[in-house]
C-alpha cells in the first residue's frame, strides 16, 4: 500500500486501505462473537489461544488476550519485517479487538443453527473478513508472522508452521474442554476458512498457464504481443499421430485477460487447441517480475518483505 504522498490517488488510496481494513475486521470479530463462540468453536492461531483462555478466565477478556497474546508477534515483525509494516499490523489488530468488546457488549443474538450451517457461515463470513485485512497488507495471527520468519532463516514453509501451530492450538482445546467434537468441527470450519480467504485475496488477479498449439502460431503470437502486450515462449513440438512439427505458444495471463486472449487466438485460426491450467507461481528470477496466485500465507509474506523493502 506504498503510495506517494500529496496527490488524489495516494490520498484515495489510503483511504480506501482503512475501509477495507475496517470492514474486515469488523467480519472477522462478528464472525468469533456470533457464530464462532456461541457454537464453541476455536479459531487458530493465536486468536485460537484467546478464545481458549478467555473461555475459562470470562468471554469480556477476549480482546485483552488477543492483543497480549500478539504482542510478542508484534515486537518480532517490528524487529525482523521493519517498522512501516507494523503499522498495519497494529491498526488491524486494534480494530479486530475493538469490534469484539463493541460486538460481545452491544450485541446479543448469537447464532445457533445446524452444524453445517454454522461450519459454512461461521468459516465464510470470518474468511472474507480475514481475506480482506490481508488483502490490504494486515494480519491478526501471530503465528503466520512467525511462519514467515522461520521460514526465512529456516527453510520450512510458513504453511508447515501456520499447520503445526493450528494442531496444537486445536489438540489444547481439545484437552481443555474435555471434548473433542468442537476442536474436530473446529478444524472443518478452518478449512472453509482458508478457501474464502484465498478467494477474497486472489480476487480476480487469479493467474493462468495457457499452451496454443496452432499451424498459424506466427501471427497469432503477433496478436497476442502486440493487442494483448503479454510475453510469450515458443516451444517446439511434433504431433504424435501426425508426426508434423509444430510450434506450441507458451503464455502466462490473468483471468481478465483470458477472454480477449481465447477471441485473439480463435480469430487467427479457429481450429488452434488451446489448453488453460491454474497456476500457482511463477518466477522469473530475483530481479526478474513474479507472477502469483496468492495463497493466504504467501500473500502475508508478500505483503510483509515489500514493506519491509520501502
């Protein structure tokens, strides 16, 4: 969110950074004090723990827990990310806690339901509401700062973290309340979580591989370079029934752009087979520009060393 300061854009910018962030983390607290602590449901990380001691200490301490319990993650990603990002950090957190004590004082109408209902609503609504804060360059899990840091002196991926942190934190509810049917249905609802997130953060930034094999593979790579301003690679191919030689188009895009693509190519040669795949990241090299599905860890991390470098 590194914006230049003294112009219209920067000043929209910022604004809309702080709407994004509010609206966020007021989700994620409606989605703990409505759906997740009436159903005795456990977020992770260390949200996971405040829930957990805030159950046996008393609910109003919630958000008191969740700033402690972060505090040392705070002073980590001060320490070893920089000093602009933990400004994000903060302002998430502090809204994220804010919203609980206002929602869990002002209002009273816990949702209670089917437990599918409440595993799709409570992971959906909390998934958005996180997928939005990160999105904006924010996080309320220690833990997935923590990802990040072992992760850069270590080797081990910041999932491998986040995931071995998250089984504890639901094994120790588990221990705690004496009955493992929350911390299991826990788990599940995590899952859905993930999955809205990682669709709140793509957004429509989702990034594709797309192999053209076509007889007219000059002019289309033309279109596509010149209408299209997208690179492309040239591989070389033999038909294996044919036996002819063939150049097969090699193009990473957006899905915004697939569209147009798909009409560029089909225009030239109407007969062109086109194979489309997800991709999951692709880079060119340290100097060289990255393409990136984000996953929620991924963009964290993205996120944290960009700022670091402003």
């Amino acid at each position: 969110m590194k914006a230049s300061h003294g112009t219209g854009e920067s000043f929209l910018t910022h604004i809309m950074y702080y709407v994004w962030t509010v609206i966020g983390a007021f989700l994620a607290a409606f989605a703990i004090e409505v759906f997740f602590i009436p159903n005795n449901l456990i977020d992770g990380g260390t949200v996971g723990v405040a829930m957990i001691v805030s159950t046996i200490a008393g609910k109003e301490w919630l958000p008191v827990f969740l700033i402690l319990f972060n505090l040392p993650f705070l002073y980590m990603a001060w320490k070893g990310i920089g000093r602009a990002f933990l400004i994000h950090l903060v302002v998430a957190n502090v809204l994220f806690a804010v919203f609980l004590a206002l929602i869990q004082k002002y209002f009273h109408h816990p949702f209670h339901g089917d437990t599918i209902e409440v595993v799709v609503f409570a992971g959906a609504i909390l998934g958005i509401g996180l997928g939005l804060i990160i999105r904006m360059g924010g996080c309320i899990d220690g833990t997935e700062i923590l990802g990040i840091l072992i992760n850069k002196r270590t080797g081990i991926t910041v999932g491998q973290v986040v995931l071995a942190c998250n089984v504890v934190v639901f094994a120790f509810a588990g221990i705690v309340f004496k009955n493992w049917h929350p911390a299991l249905l826990s788990m599940i609802t995590y899952m859905v979580v993930i999955k809205v997130m990682d669709s709140v953060i793509v957004g429509l930034d989702e990034t594709k591989s797309v192999l053209i094999v076509s007889t007219h593979s000059k002019a289309i790579s033309n279109a596509i370079m010149h209408e299209l301003g997208l690179g492309l690679t040239i591989m070389y191919g033999r038909g294996g029934f044919s036996g002819i030689e063939k150049e097969i188009i090699y193009v990473i895009c957006e899905r915004l752009q697939l569209a147009d693509l798909k009409g560029i190519v089909f225009k030239v040669d109407p007969g062109a087979f086109i194979a489309i795949e997800n991709l999951h990241e692709v880079s060119s090299g340290p100097q060289g520009a990255k393409w990136k599905r984000r996953s929620k860890i991924e963009e964290i991390s993205s996120a944290l060393f960009s700022r670091k470098k402003h």
